[in-house]
C-alpha cells in the first residue's frame, strides 16, 4: 500500500472540521439566532458563504466516526505488519493514547482556571448553556475523582470531563475498539453481520432519550471501526484490484461521491436521525480511503497542509476546546466581547489554536513516540535473543 501516508489527508479533513465545528459554540451566536437576526437574503455575499460554511459544519461526530473506520483501517495494518503479540499491542496503543491524553487533562484544568479567572462575571450570570457548562465544571468538576474518572474516560452525568474537555467521549469509543480487536480480527464476519442486523434496528428506535455508552457501541459505533478492517481485508486480499476497474471506482465517479456524501451527512445531521448521518460518514471514509490508495494525491500546496494536519490531528483533538475556551475568556477579560454575529470571527481563533496543537504535539506526543520506539526495539532485541538461544541450543 504506496499510498497509505496519504490518509492522513482524510484524518487532517476530520481534525480541522472538529476544531470548526467546536470554535463556534463560543466565537458565533449559532444558526439560528444569526438568520433571526438577518434573514439569508439580506445578507452580503461574503456573510452568506461565511454562514453556509457555518451551518455546513456544525455535525462534527460525523468527522469522529471518519477516524473511527481510519482506526479500524490503521490500527489493522500496523497490527499485522508488527505482529504483535495481544500484551504488545496493548502497551503500545496504552502509550500512544494515554501520555497525550492526560498531559491534555492537565493542561486542561489549568487554562479552565485561567479562563474561570479571566471571564467570571461571565460565567457567574451565564448568557448561555455554554457558560453554565464552564461554570459547572469549575467549581463541581476540578477534583481529583473527576480527575481519576477521566483518566478512565468516566464522564459525570452533571460535570464535564476534566478541564472541561468534552471531546473525550470518543476516547473510550477508541479503548473498548483495543481491548477486544484481537476478537473482532477473529471473528470478523460474525461480528459484522451482527452489527449490521442491529445498526437498522438502533437508527429507528435513536430518539428515545438517555441512552448509554454501551447500547451505542453495540448498536453503532462498532460498525464503524468494524468497516475499516473489512475494507483493509478486502485490500489486503487481493480482492480489491478485481474491482479496480468498476465504473464505481473511477477517479471521477469516486470524486463526486465523496463530495455527495459529506453534504449528505451534514445535512442528514440537523434531523433526528443523526446515526443516518453517521452512515453517510462512514461511506464516504471508505469511498475516500478507496480513492486516495489508489490514485493517491497531488503533492500540492493543499495536500501537504492537510497532512501536516493529520499527523497532529490527536494533539489537534485534544487539546483546541481547552485552547478556545481560554481565548474566549482572555478576549472577554480585554474587551468585554463575548457574542458573535460575525460567521468568519470563529475561523481567526481556530487558526491560533494549529501552531499551539502543533507545540503541544513536538512536547507530548512525539515523547510517547519514542516510547514506542524503544518498545519495539526492545522486542526485536528479544526476538533475536531468543532465536540465538533456538539455535545454539
């Protein structure tokens, strides 16, 4: 697969309409309230493709079932490629996660205090759910057993994670997928078809309320990273070049579908059947996956900037509510701003949250790199030994 590297575009698309998504809870008044104000007609025709971008990315689960079905590809390859042993994967999934993830908890809770600091008036007399969510989890949720539960990805039922990082949610989505892959490897198509019995089922009885972690892996996200190892099976048997040829997997008929998907899941986003949504994602995750291994990318200008993305797309993920929640307080404290009609304002502090992602990537996750690193190192020292030992003996 020559053209792996280039599904980092897929993960850099994801990370960055995350962050989009996410810096407009703080920095616009949202939809809604913007069009209430301005019809769409009178708007200027900059404030119109500023708020049709806006609206257009505001289902930003769908871009995290996106990294689900890249896990299960990923995860797949470099699982069969390492050989690992179950004990081995895990130490080394446990590495790549865990040493980001709590020096993100960490940074966290401080720039939560930082920003409690700078904006209380604000949060003390809440103009919005966001406020009252911050305020919450300052004075319910900075403790150390919230602390411990989020290391455990234990989200409260009235406080947010710790820090107020409320992207965590995924994570645990992501360690359930580690802890029992070997079993999906093994059982593959039994688990498939199960899922996709079940996922029809989900998708007709989704509005009922409260619905817990475990129902919805189950009944939902399973099927995600379950899609990305069939499809890397499906790659990896030889299967695939037989479909090289089909009319639905040219270049220009695979184009226009990916494109018709992702509208289809933003739009599917706003009704009340949002896992639908999540299925447009998860089709065109494959249609792209398909694309970008077989006709790969232009070594562009654009290609580049979304791959850089996708190599810091999980500090990028961990660490930009944290970094939006303390420019939104630090502007409040300067300023005194703190609502939004502008569409465009959000993309300005998106943007100072990528190079600050980028430092906290070069300090945190490129250490639990190394430590992987050595980890197979030591492996491979030990497989030697043992060989040796096998033929001297």
């Amino acid at each position: 697969m020559q053209n792996i590297k280039y599904l980092h575009i897929i993960r850099g698309f994801a990370a960055l309409f995350v962050l989009l998504a996410h810096a407009k809870w703080p920095f616009w008044i949202g939809g809604t309230a913007f069009l209430k104000q301005t019809p769409f007609w009178e708007l200027s025709i900059v404030d119109k493709i500023g708020t049709t971008i806006a609206l257009l990315s505001s289902n930003g689960t769908a871009m995290v079932v996106i990294f689900y079905v890249l896990s299960g590809f990923i995860i797949t390859h470099s699982y069969e490629k390492n050989r690992w042993s179950y004990k081995e994967f895990l130490i080394n999934r446990s590495l790549r996660i865990y040493i980001p993830y709590i020096a993100s908890a960490l940074i966290a809770g401080v720039l939560l205090i930082a920003s409690y600091k700078l904006a209380s008036p604000l949060f003390n007399a809440p103009v919005k759910d966001y406020h009252q969510r911050v305020m919450t989890s300052y004075t319910d949720g900075l403790n150390l057993t919230n602390f411990l539960k989020t290391v455990f990805f234990i989200k409260e039922e009235r406080v947010n994670y710790f820090g107020f990082n409320y992207v965590y949610w995924s994570l645990l989505y992501e360690m359930i997928f580690y802890v029992i892959f070997p079993l999906l490897l093994k059982y593959l198509r039994y688990f498939f078809t199960a899922v996709a019995i079940i996922f029809p089922l989900h998708i007709i009885y989704q509005p009922l309320p409260e619905i817990n972690y475990w129902y919805l892996y189950v009944t939902e996200y399973l099927l995600y990273f379950l899609s990305g190892i069939y499809l890397y099976r499906f790659f990896t048997s030889g299967k695939i070049e037989a479909y090289r040829n089909n009319f639905f997997l040219k270049n220009n008929i695979l184009l226009p579908l990916i494109i018709v998907l992702f509208f289809s899941a933003q739009l599917l986003g706003f009704s009340a059947y949002k896992s639908l949504s999540f299925l447009a994602a998860t089709i065109m995750a494959i249609a792209w996956i398909i694309y970008l291994l077989f006709y790969g990318a232009k070594n562009g200008f654009i290609t580049r900037a979304f791959i850089f993305l996708g190599k810091i797309s999980y500090s990028l993920y961990l660490i930009h509510v944290p970094l939006l929640l303390f420019f939104y307080s630090l502007v409040f404290y300067l300023f005194s701003f703190y609502s939004y009609t502008s569409p465009w304002v959000y993309f300005l502090f998106a943007s100072l949250v990528i190079p600050l992602a980028f430092g906290f990537y070069l300090l945190f996750e490129k250490l639990s790199f190394g430590l992987i690193e050595n980890h197979k190192k030591r492996l491979r020292k030990k497989t030697v030994v043992e060989s040796v030992s096998v033929k001297t003996s």
